[in-house]
C-alpha cells in the first residue's frame, strides 16, 4: 500500500486535530514551536504518521500503532530532512526519547547529551559537537584556573558586567558564552558587541559563541513533558550535560551566576546548577545581583524601560558602551522591535 506525505496547514482543523489525537496517543502534546508540519494519509485520508520542524530541529514525531514496523517514520524524516534542506538547513537537531535514540542514531543522528530517563539531545553531523569542543580546545586553552559564565545578555547591563567582573577576579582565564540563537528582541550579533565593548578592559576574558549547543527555551522539547517546572528542570539538566563536556574540555572548575529573585526559569536553572554542578567537581558560585537606586539591575527592566521610551531608568541599567549604542542611529530598528513588542519581560 502507497501512502502520501504533505504539509498540513494550521488551519486544516481536521487534520490538525488527527495529528493532535495521534501525538496524544504517544505521550505528546503538539509544540507550540513549529514552522512545518506534515501528515502522511492513508487511502481514507486518515493521518497515520507525523512529523513537524522549527527552525533547524525536527520533531513532534508519531506514527499510528496500527502502522508501526513499516518504515514510516523514515519516510516522515526523509521528508522533513529535504524540506529543511530546501530551506538551506543542513545541519539539524532533534529531541528524542530515550527508548528511541537508537532508531535515529541508525538514521543517521548521533548523540549531543541525554538526561537520564527523560530524553537525548541529537544532530546529524557525526563531527559537528566534537568539532565544536575541538575549536574550543584549540582557541581558549590555557594555563591556570579556568572559569565560566553563560550568558544572554538581552541587552548587556551593568548587571551583566558586575557579573563578569567578579568572576573574572576569580580566575586565571574567564571563558564567556554568549547565547547565539536569534530568539530574542536584541539580535545576537549585537548582543555579541555589547558584551564585548562592555568587557573589553578585562584581558582574562575569552568570549565564546555558544553555537546550537546551549540548549534556549525557544527550541526546547516541552511537548515531552508534563508541567512547565519539570520542563524547565528538564532544560537546565540537559545544558548542565552539554556544559559539562564543555568544562572538561576547557578545564573549567567554577561556573559564575547572577542570584535570581524574580525569574522562575533561571531561579530554577540556578537550583539545579547548585545541585548539580559540584557533583561533577565543578563550583557554582551565585554573585548577589547589583542594584542601582535601590532597584535591582535586569535585562527585563531594561527592555521595559526602553518599550516605555524610560530613558533615565534605562540609563542607570546599563554600562557607558550600551547607552551609546541604544543612542546611535543603528539602534533604529531594534528599538523598534522592542517598542512593538507585546511582552518584554521575562519570568
């Protein structure tokens, strides 16, 4: 029996509705982070397979039970893989389960990082994580004690930099990794800048990009899980299992953070960091965050300040090298972006 394989529309309830029932029926619940999806048919029409992409990951993954052992999921990824190749995507990303990682791995994906029991992270370079340590390895290492701090920097503030400024007395070298996914309202490259004037003056900071290995709530498998606090742990484990072979290869020993009184997301990644971290002879260090006017310093502050055109309280956020560079004409089109924004903050 032949079956057809084709994109489904958001707007075709019906078959959006088969694909929902059908994920359901394995556990998943549809992503809220998809740009493709497609169904395969059956001669009734029926959805009997599924698979979706956002961006460069694949996932969303079911087929019918009655179905299972034919090779469609193969099918279901040969297509996606040609429709992310028709978008330029070549190197791709998918979350799976456990007890699935082997069919991918013989499909030709191999292993980034897992949290036991809950899911692996996978891509379809055999070279492409290993290459990217191996970089690592060739650029930033050096004698003496070696540190880390991840950051977004969605804009760079003077919190931001207090953070790296303690963490860079700390150390003999300070390895800084900037999020690089564009999935915030300051662009990564100039997230990238402002890190790097902010820092500038500190010769024991190395900036890193984190590449698409540092995992963002953005591309995150929430469908596998049930609640958003066992997502976001889940999340912060699997970093914490990517950092981990980070560290290893740069001889990292203490990881810096900013102390979180307000966001539930990185209060919870902090948790788990303080949990985690030291079991794996790593120190995680929690730096109190500065304040300016009795007001705690945040990203999130800034970018309202900036939304409500606040230019004063934005001023007292932000070090000498953002102000500037919110102030010149090529600010135009992010200050935009954030103004237009519906919800600037983050929790």
């Amino acid at each position: 029996m032949s079956y057809a394989i084709s994109q489904i529309s958001p707007m075709d309830r019906r078959a959006m509705d088969q694909v929902d029932r059908l994920l359901e029926r394995e556990g998943i619940q549809r992503d809220d982070h998809l740009d493709y999806i497609c169904g395969m048919y059956d001669d009734d029409y029926q959805v009997i397979a599924t698979g979706s992409c956002f961006g460069s990951t694949l996932r969303c993954f079911a087929v019918d039970h009655a179905h299972q052992g034919e090779g469609l999921l193969n099918e279901i990824i040969t297509h996606l893989m040609t429709v992310q190749a028709e978008r330029g995507n070549l190197h791709l990303f998918l979350y799976t389960k456990p007890d699935t990682a082997k069919f991918f791995g013989d499909v030709g994906f191999y292993e980034i990082a897992r949290v036991p029991d809950r899911l692996v992270f996978m891509e379809n370079r055999k070279d492409g994580f290993p290459g990217y340590l191996a970089s690592l390895e060739k650029t930033g290492n050096r004698e003496g004690t070696n540190a880390a701090v991840v950051m977004n920097a969605n804009p760079f503030t003077l919190g931001h930099q207090h953070l790296v400024e303690t963490a860079a007395a700390a150390c003999d070298t300070l390895h800084l990794f900037v999020v690089s996914e564009d999935m915030s309202l300051v662009p990564s490259s100039i997230r990238k800048m402002l890190v790097e004037k902010g820092t500038a003056r500190l010769r024991n900071v190395q900036l890193h990009d984190c590449g698409p290995y540092m995992i963002s709530s953005a591309t995150f498998p929430s469908y596998f899980l049930k609640d958003r606090q066992t997502v976001i742990e889940a999340q912060a484990r699997l970093d914490l299992a990517v950092f981990l072979r980070i560290a290893a290869a740069l001889h990292i020993t203490a990881r810096f953070v900013g102390e979180e009184p307000a966001s539930q997301v990185t209060g919870i990644y902090n948790r788990v960091m303080e949990e985690q971290l030291p079991k794996a002879g790593i120190a995680c260090r929690v730096i109190p965050r500065k304040t300016a006017g009795g007001q705690v310093i945040s990203a999130s502050i800034a970018r309202q300040a900036l939304r409500q055109n606040d230019l004063e309280t934005f001023r007292k956020m932000v070090p000498e090298s953002t102000w500037a560079w919110f102030n010149s004409p090529d600010a135009a089109a992010v200050l935009r972006r954030i103004r237009e924004a519906e919800n600037v903050m983050h929790y």
